[in-house]
C-alpha cells in the first residue's frame, strides 16, 4: 500500500467551497442508511480542472480531517488541497469514499431551492431529481450564490425556484467572461468594497461567504483574468479586515483549540407590549370631519382604529368607510346622491337574476350551480346567531339575495364558500341590504384573492405566513417543518374568511375593523396569525405535536382566543420584526416595507441598518423602536413606546 | 402511554359541497343531527372507537371541503388514508354525476390500494329524489365498490357504512400480512411488527398495535 498510483493524480482535488451540516434527504440507488445523515456539501475542482458537486457524510469528513467540521470551512479551503488517497486508505476509508455523491457540473441539467431555502434538489436528468440536501445550518443562498459562478443559469418562468444551467462550467470557457459574470472587480473597485462592507451589515454571514467565494477565485487565478487591471490585493485585503472586523460585532465567536467555532444566531428584539387603546368614540368621529361632513384626518382616523376598534354606536357609519363605500373626503350631501346611485345600481343588478325564467335556469348551468352553492350555504350561516336562527328567518332571504346579487356582479368569481360568512356579519349590522352588499363588495376586493380558482392566492399567503413565522419564531417553524405542516395549510381557514369561525360575532368586528385600516403594514392579518402560532408554541413543542394533533389543536381554538391580547401580541411581533437587524427584503416585501436594493445601498440605509446592528449589540432593551427615530417626524411615544402617528390632533385625541 | 386500540384506521369523507359529509361524520361520531350545520372551510377530523370482531379499531376520520375550487388544497391530506367514503346526495343529480370525478382525483392522489364505499346520502327525502337507488348500484358495480344509502338525519345505515368499510380495510390488511408472511401464524403481532419493519412507508404502518 506504499506506492503511490494513479489515483494520487486524479485525486488531486481542491475544495472550492463547502457548506456543512448538510443532510442527504434522498438520492436515487442509494443505500438507506446513507439517507438523513448529515455531511458536507461541496464544488470540488477536480485535478483535471473539472468541477463536480460533491457531498460527503460526515463520518467520512473525520478520516479525512484537513477540513475543519464548521461553517466556516471555506476559509481553510481558499488555498489548494491535497488529499492522498492512496498513502493509507483502511477499508473503512474506502467504503466510505464510496458513499460520496458526486455530480459533475458539466452533467448537472437543473437544480432548486425550495422548503424556505434550505432544501436543494439537483437533477443531470430531465424530469427526474435524483438527490435532495436539506442545509441544517442557515439555508441554501450562499451555496446557490457560489454555485452560480461556476455554471451559467437561468430560471425558469413556471418555476421561480427551479435553475436551468444553460452554461455549465463557466470559467473552462474564457476567463475574462467568466469574470465579467463574476461581476467583481469590474466596475469601480472601491465601490465593490464598500457596497460590500454595506451589504455585510445587513446580511453579515452571506456577504462574508459571496466575498469569499469570489476570492477564492481571484486567489487561485492570480490575476490572469484581470486582464490589466491594476493589482487588486489592497482592497482585498481592506475588505477582509472590515468583514472580519464587523463581523466579530455581530457574531460570537468561540475559539475551541485550533478552529474558530462560528455561529450567527440572529435574535429578534425583545417584544414591546403594546397596549390597546379605546375605540373610536362618536365625539371622536364627529370631532374629526368638517362641518358638512368631510373627513379631514384620514390617517389619524384609521390610526385610532387601529389602536382601539370603532365604538358600536358608530360602526355602522364608520365600516362604510373603511370598506371603500364610502369615500373619505366626500360631503354628507355628495354621499346622498352616491348611495341613490349605488342603490338603483343594486336593484338593477338583483333584477336581471330575479327576472330570470325558469326556461332560462334550465339553460343556464353556470349560473344554476351558482344559485345552488349559495342555496346550500345561506342555510348553514350562523343559524345558531338570533339575526338568522329559526325556520323561514325572513334575513335569511336578504343573505340570499345579496350573494345572488354579488354572483350578477361579479359572475366569473361567482359564490365561492366562506362568503357567506363574510357577508353574515355586514348584514347584521347594517341592517340594511344595499348598505350590506356594497360593504360586501369591498371587503371582497380586499380578499378577492382568497377566492381564486386555483387558490393561488391562498397558496401564496401560506406561503409568506410560513416565510413570517420562520423569521419571528424559528424555533416552532421548524418544529412545523419537521412535523410535514411546514404549508400551514392548517391556517386556511383563518387566512379564507379572515378568522371569522375563530371569534365570536363581537370580537370579529373588532378584528375587522383593525385589520381593514391597513395598519401598521401590509398582510398584518398574517402577524395575527403568528401572533396566535406564537403563544401555541410552548404546547406544541413541549408535547411535541405531530401533523394530525397540530391541525387538531389549531381547529379547537376557535373560540377561545382573546382578540385583544392577539392584536396586541400581532403589534409587538410587527415591532420586533421590522427593528430586527437581520430584517430580509423577502420580509420587507410581505410587509409592504420598500426593499433595501442590496446592490445599491443608499446613505440612508446604511445610516439605518448600522443603528440596527448597535441595538443588537446593545442591552436591547425598549430600543426595539430606536431604528425609526429619524424616519418619521411625528414619531410619538406612548407608555415608552414610539409610535408613528399622523398629526398631533389625533395624538391628543388617542391620549 | 398504553394504546386503547389494535388499530387505526385513517379515513376520508369526499363529495360535492352540501351532500352531507360533515352531517354523517356528526351522526357517526355524536350520533346526533343538526340541520343547520354549518359548511366546512378547510380540512377537520373526529375519533370514534369502533369494536370489530374483538379489535379495537380507532378511526380517524378526515372531513373536507366539497367545493371544487379548494381541491387543490384538501388533497394534501389525502395522503395516508385508508378508506375513502364518496358521498352524493340523492336529491342532487349533479353530486352524482361528480362521483366519477371524485375516483379520478382519488386515483391521482391516494395510495392504489384505498378501500372505496359509495354514499347516497339523505334518502329520508324521497319526494325530492332525482337519483335512484338502482343508478347508485349501477355505478357501484361499474366501479366495483361497495354501495349503500344512507341518511344523516334519520340514522339510517350510517354505522353500517363506517364498519363495513372499517372491515374491509382489517381484512385486506390481515391478508397482506399472511401473505408477506406466509409461515403458519402463531401470533398476529409478530407478523405486523415484521410488516412495519419491513415497509416503513406503507399505509400499513400507521396500524398501531396495543
Ligand atoms: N334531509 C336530510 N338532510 C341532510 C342529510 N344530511 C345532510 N343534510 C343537510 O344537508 C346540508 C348539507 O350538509 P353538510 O353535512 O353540511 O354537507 P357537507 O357535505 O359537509 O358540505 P360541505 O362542508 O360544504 O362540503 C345541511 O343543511 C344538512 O342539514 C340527510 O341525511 N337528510
Ligand atoms: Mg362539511
């Protein structure tokens, strides 16, 4: 076993980036045991130059020990590596070596990204995926950032996540090209050093490993590709000490022996408890529109909602509003002529199905399976509710006829279930069915999404809740995950008829009325459900609850939950997230925030982002608002808290 | 903690909205009747014990959503299931004629081997009958499933359905053991631990054993 061979050679290969704590999910003919244990994901340049993606159980990684077993490995891995195979190869070694999966990249055809980011799937053959990596430690990005300068891709329309390589192995091609893709170096390079020190702030932990990665090339190509540009090595150098420098700031780093153990373990603030306030009282109201009955203080007005509901002696007047039948700035006697037009509009719209024969039903399916839909559900909408309780409830009629009327106005929607219960509590209070119906229509527009054919909308706001939860409470996300709830398809009902079988008649007013004053972000609805999530979490983990039990749990709570406690917990999670320093635009983005444009930071962002990097290192007490200081000029507080609000006439109102 | 039951048993309820799926689970599970129940949103499930010839059987039995439009979703839970019931309502000739579509999306969706039964629901109203009893019996010998009509409201073979398919389900299991094992059986234990390991995927894993 002492003469070398042939495979010394072939197994000259270098490390080009390695990712640990990667667990093997699934991988066609491959032997069970292998599947669920954890290894390192890796690009290997082979000796021949070639590239493959490589994973290695982690078993294997001890024997083969000149990679450390952290995170961080790419550090070790910048400069060339050699392993002798052939030197003392136990056969323990070489049935391990045998359990490594490679994929050559000139083979690779597609890969994806999906679960949150951190499942990879990789494919060198259409249609099929044959192995599937789950990154146990933070997520795929970095590795998918890496990957993509060593193969040209493209995504694909129908798919986001799914990558086509279109040129697999860029830098076998022209090295200049291939660094113009790297897409460093290039412009100014200044500018590259300091957007990247700027990104670093924000995303200290991906920006560190692009920067290396693109390092390592520059490292191993020298600078034959820099096709004389002027050296670069001092601002390689600059950048490492103020990545390493900042990262040191937000990290804790443990030195254990010869490696740096590592870990980035972004916290959320801590919670204010926000407290709510009164509802909007009718001297409120009133104090607040003009002499013939304009509102004047829009945003203020929708700031006290927000804080406190509406009075109920008012709500009848005031949902007008907020649902969008109303307009703010319109006169009590504009808003005379508008309802003598919106009611002769509805009646003619409940004519044309009302003077429909019965020669005409017979005719006409689409609207007879429409009819029958709203038949079946009118008759199980919160009977046991006095308003429609009892056999031949004259209101139940009234239901009808609006949702037969909403069917002629909007037709291709037509009656989806759960509308129904939208409409229940409308008509209770309005009483009235044009007031109901026009309500109706814009609460709708606001949730028309709910109701599509495909349920993309459904599907797209699980989505975000799951990308939410994930960021405010990791810890039970990934207890979901794990237990195959990770879709949150057990909050459908919540998100269709927004909570309406979770809360009484009482409490869904209050509920609504918060939620349709669009405060304090977009998609707030999805914080409560996190809200609610949130305080289950204890349950759910300690006992730790499995698919069935969880929907089972989140069925049972309807209720039982207390709408104040949620919206305020729903208020202080929407504090801690948007003060978080490690905030993500796919965050910024469900929450309505404008995105950070990584590429471009602006002087404000900086200014911004580096205050929310010193409250993190801070005590981290009540600082939770301090990041938005200088953004908003009537920025107040209340009981310690700084909250945004629109005039100072309101603030003495809501005090 | 010590199990109650030999087995259980995941069960499914499918059809149009407003057939009566959710009125034949509340029957067989609180044996009672609400007639203004209201309409399911998403996906919920109840436990009924059942005794068959000496087991205990617990099933588990999931109740969807009949609206078309919210399949895409209530399908994900079809997974796992044991037994499917396809309920039409008798008084709606539409729901009927959906049941064809409704074995297509089993097809796509359930394991191969799921246990079916057909449900014509709410016969207690004969005068508004559009489908007959022979059109079911027809379909149900077309598909090869088993058929019956049943009626939320008055309790009528309500319980007969849920055990008849509970009991097909034992014995299509009890045969799959004796044949992947066909020594002579001297405990039914041992021969479904052997299952358990030997298929860990497979529906049969989710029979507990007390
Ligand atoms: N007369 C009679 N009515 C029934 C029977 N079963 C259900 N109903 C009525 O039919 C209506 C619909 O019943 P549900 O059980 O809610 O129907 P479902 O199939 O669960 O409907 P979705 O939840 O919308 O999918 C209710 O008003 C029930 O009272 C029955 O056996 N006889
Ligand atoms: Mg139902």
């Amino acid at each position: 076993m002492s003469s070398s061979s042939v495979d010394e050679i072939t197994e000259q290969t270098k490390d080009l980036f390695t990712q640990d704590g990667v667990l093997l999910k699934a991988a066609m003919g491959r032997m069970v045991q292998d599947l669920n244990s954890i290894g390192m994901l890796c690009i290997v340049q082979n000796g021949d130059g070639t590239k493959c993606i490589e994973w290695r159980p982690n078993d294997l990684i001890t024997i083969d020990s000149d990679t450390q077993d952290q995170e961080w490995a790419v550090v070790n891995t910048i400069g060339r590596r050699q392993r002798t195979l052939s030197g003392n190869m136990t056969s323990d070694y070489a049935t391990a070596r045998a359990r490594i999966i490679k994929i050559p990249l000139e083979d690779l055809k597609t890969f994806r990204v999906t679960r949150n980011n951190q499942q990879m799937q990789f494919s060198t053959k259409p249609g099929v995926w044959q192995t599937t990596f789950y990154f146990q430690h933070g997520n795929a990005e970095i590795f998918v950032a890496y990957l993509k300068n060593h193969v040209k891709t493209a995504k694909t329309r129908h798919d986001r996540n799914t990558y086509v390589v279109v040129e697999p192995n860029i830098e076998t091609q022209v090295l200049n090209r291939s660094f113009a893709e790297l897409d460093i170096f290039t412009e100014n390079t200044t500018d590259v050093v300091w957007n990247l020190v700027s990104n670093f702030k924000q995303r200290p932990y991906e920006t560190t490993m692009e920067a290396f990665s693109k390092l390592t090339d520059i490292v191993y190509y020298g600078n034959e590709g820099m096709n004389g540009k002027r050296d670069v090595s001092e601002e390689v150098a600059d950048l490492l000490t103020k990545s390493m420098s900042a990262l040191e700031d937000s990290t804790t780093v443990t030195r254990t022996g010869e490696y740096e153990v590592v870990s980035v373990k972004p916290t959320l603030p801590p919670r204010p408890c926000i407290p709510r306030g009164t509802p909007l009282s009718t001297e409120k109201w009133e104090g607040l529109q003009d002499t013939e009955g304009r509102v004047t203080e829009v945003e203020g007005v929708k700031q006290l909602i927000f804080r406190g509901g509406v009075a109920h002696s008012i709500r009848q007047s005031v949902w007008k509003y907020l649902l969008d039948y109303y307009p703010w700035r319109m006169t009590h006697s504009e808003l005379r002529s508008l309802q003598r037009k919106r009611t002769e509009e509805y009646f003619s719209m409940k004519l044309q199905w009302r003077s429909m024969t019965d020669g005409q039903e017979a005719r006409f399916s689409e609207y007879r399976d429409r009819k029958s839909l709203v038949e079946k559900d009118v008759n199980r909408t919160d009977r046991t509710h006095p308003f429609f309780a009892g056999d031949n409830n004259p209101n139940l009629i009234v239901l009808q006829d609006i949702l037969m009327t909403y069917v002629m106005y909007n037709f291709d929607l037509g009656y989806v279930q759960g509308m129904s219960d939208i409409l229940a509590p409308l008509l209770l209070l309005m009483g009235n069915e044009v007031d109901s119906f026009w309500c109706f229509v814009g609460f709708m527009d606001k949730i028309a999404s709910n109701f599509d054919m495909d349920q993309a909308g459904m599907k797209h706001q699980l989505l975000q809740l799951q990308q939410l939860l994930l960021f405010a409470s990791p810890e039970l996300a990934q207890h979901l995950q794990q237990k195959d709830s990770g879709n949150m398809y057990f909050c459908f009902r919540w998100l269709l008829v927004w909570f309406k079988r979770e809360f009484s008649h009482r409490d869904i007013m209050r509920l609504w009325e918060v939620l349709w004053t669009g405060l304090p972000c977009s998609n707030f609805h999805l914080l409560v459900c996190v809200a609610i999530l949130d305080a289950e979490k204890d349950i759910f983990i300690s006992k730790d609850y499995g698919f069935t039990e969880i929907l089972k749990h989140v069925n049972d709570l309807s209720m039982c939950l207390d709408v104040d406690r949620i919206l305020s917990s729903a208020e202080g999670i929407y504090h801690q997230v948007v003060s978080a320093p490690h905030l993500t635009d796919q965050i910024r983005i469900i929450l309505g925030i404008p995105p950070l444009n990584t590429t471009t930071s602006t002087s404000s962002d900086e200014a911004t982002t580096s205050q929310s990097v010193q409250q993190a290192n801070g005590t981290g007490d009540g600082s939770a608002e301090a990041a938005e200081r200088d953004m908003e000029e009537d920025t107040l507080e209340y009981d310690g808290i700084q909250i945004k609000i629109v005039t100072k006439t309101v603030w003495a109102l809501l005090a | 903690m010590a199990k109650t039951y030999d087995y259980l048993f995941k069960l499914l309820l499918i059809g149009d909205s407003g057939v009566g799926k959710t009125s034949i689970l509340f029957r067989f599970s609180e044996d009672a009747f609400n007639i203004s129940f209201i309409s399911t949103i998403g996906i919920d499930f109840k436990i009924r014990t059942i005794d068959l010839d000496g087991k205990k059987v617990k099933l588990q039995i999931w109740d969807t959503a009949g609206q078309e439009r919210f399949r895409t979703i209530t399908t994900a839970y079809y997974r796992g299931s044991m037994g499917i019931m396809l309920v039409y309502d008798v008084t709606n000739e539409k729901s009927f004629e959906n049941i064809k579509n409704w074995i297509r999306n089993i097809e796509e969706n359930a394991s191969a081997d799921v246990e079916k039964m057909i449900l014509g629901n709410k016969c207690d109203l004969d005068s508004k009958r559009q489908v007959s009893k022979e059109r079911g019996e027809q379909l149900a010998i077309e598909y090869q499933i088993k058929f019956v009509e049943t009626s939320a409201k008055d309790s009528l073979n309500v319980e007969y359905a849920f055990f008849t398919l509970a009991r097909d389900i034992k014995a299509k299991m009890e045969k799959k053991q004796e044949a992947s094992n066909p020594a002579p059986r001297t405990g039914g234990h041992q021969l479904r631990a052997n299952e358990q390991q030997r298929k860990p995927t497979s529906w049969l894993s989710r029979c507990s054993l007390l």
